[in-house]
C-alpha cells in the first residue's frame, strides 16, 4: 500500500488535490491530511481511505509531514503539496519504478 501525506495549510486547492488523487489512484493507498494548525472553512468531504490529522498550532511543514509519517501504515510513502494533479494510476506508475 502507498501512504500519500498532504501536509496543508489553508490551501483552498485541498478538497480538490485530495479528489484527483482518489480518482486517478489505481492501487491500495491511503491519504493522510495533516492541517497545520488550522481547520478549513469548509469541512473536508469524508472517505475511507482518508485520514485528516490536526496540529494544534501551526508547526510548519516539516513537522506536519513527520506527523503524517508516523501516521502512516503503507509500505511506502509519498508526500506531495496541497495544490497537485496527478495522472491516471500515477501510483501504480510509481510503485513499479519503486520495485
């Protein structure tokens, strides 16, 4: 399984960036949203194979990633911004390469 951490402060492209990677995964994953000391105006949609992780206070990015690293249960883990568009089984792609 790959884990994919979003570490996100108050990006409105969030919802978005968290849609494309849910239709174009191909594989098992899991997506960890780590808000940064923050909750967003709108709440994010709820899906089973996304987990959304507070920080109490703004820590900065570093912080948010390892949050969402210890998070994590796949055997392989990604990072990558709130802002991104991903390609149809982008994570198969990387898998494989990984292998």
């Amino acid at each position: 399984m790959l884990s994919i951490i979003i570490p996100s402060f108050k990006d409105p492209s969030l919802q978005r960036t968290i849609d494309e990677i849910l239709e174009k995964a191909q594989a098992e994953i899991e997506i960890i949203v780590v808000l940064d000391g923050y909750t967003p105006a709108k709440p994010l949609r709820e899906d089973p194979k996304v987990r959304i992780l507070k920080l109490e206070k703004n820590q900065g990015m570093r912080a948010a990633i390892n949050f969402g690293m210890a998070a994590s249960s796949g055997e392989y883990v990604m990072k990558t911004d709130e802002h991104c568009a991903f390609d149809s089984g982008f994570d198969i792609k990387l898998l494989v390469n990984i292998e």
